[in-house]
C-alpha cells in the first residue's frame, strides 16, 4: 500500500548514525548532518507527515466505511424485494440475505483494502 511505503521513507529520516562526538549524519545520505537545524525541521514535518498517513488513511477509510454501513441499514423497498427473492431461492431467512448481499456489496467497493489479507 502507499502509507506504507512513504511511512518507511519517512521513518528513514529519523534514523541517524553518530560518526564521532561532533558528527551525525543521516543513515540513507551521510551527506545530510542530522545535528543542524535544517535537519530538525524535517523530522517536524516528518513526524506530522507519519501521523497522517499512518492514521489519518485509516482513519478516513472507516469514516468512509461507517457512512457506507449506515446507508445500508436505510434499505429501500427495491433492497427488500431482492433480499426476500434471495432468501427464497436459497432458503434462509430474509436477514440472512440482505446480510449477504451487504457483505457482496462491501467486498467489491473496499476489495482493493481486504483482498492482501487472505
């Protein structure tokens, strides 16, 4: 995923490695001093950079999600209709079935999130 990979990136910058007393250079370009302050400001930003995606993507997909749930829940008379043709033809309950296309539904919109975990 995307967060991921620019969370690894960001994560980089805080990584330093103390060449002696008077030196620390940044692990990924020891032409980068990471005792200035040029240096300090970047992990400012990193750091606001990391909590937005690494929280701000989850964060903003459930809200998404949670809207999607409460859309489901005000079924419409059409919804109905198919959930009892469903149920009908499979056997179960109309719960069971509107449940189920539910979860179809879900599946195909948010796939590109739940499929890498199998």
């Amino acid at each position: 995923m995307l967060a991921a990979g620019v969370c690894n990136e960001l994560f980089n910058i805080f990584n330093c490695r103390p060449l002696d007393s008077d030196h620390e250079v940044l692990l990924m370009d020891y032409t980068v001093d990471c005792r200035t302050s040029q240096h300090q400001t970047c992990l400012i930003v990193a750091g606001v950079m990391i909590v937005l995606f690494a929280l701000g993507t989850p964060v903003a997909l459930g809200v998404l999600m949670l809207r999607r749930v409460q859309e489901y829940s005000g079924s419409s008379d059409s919804d109905r209709f198919v959930a009892r043709r469903v149920a009908d033809e499979q056997k179960i309950s109309d719960l069971e079935a509107a449940d189920a296309i539910r979860d179809v539904t879900t599946g195909r919109e948010y796939s590109f999130l739940v499929n890498a975990f199998k």
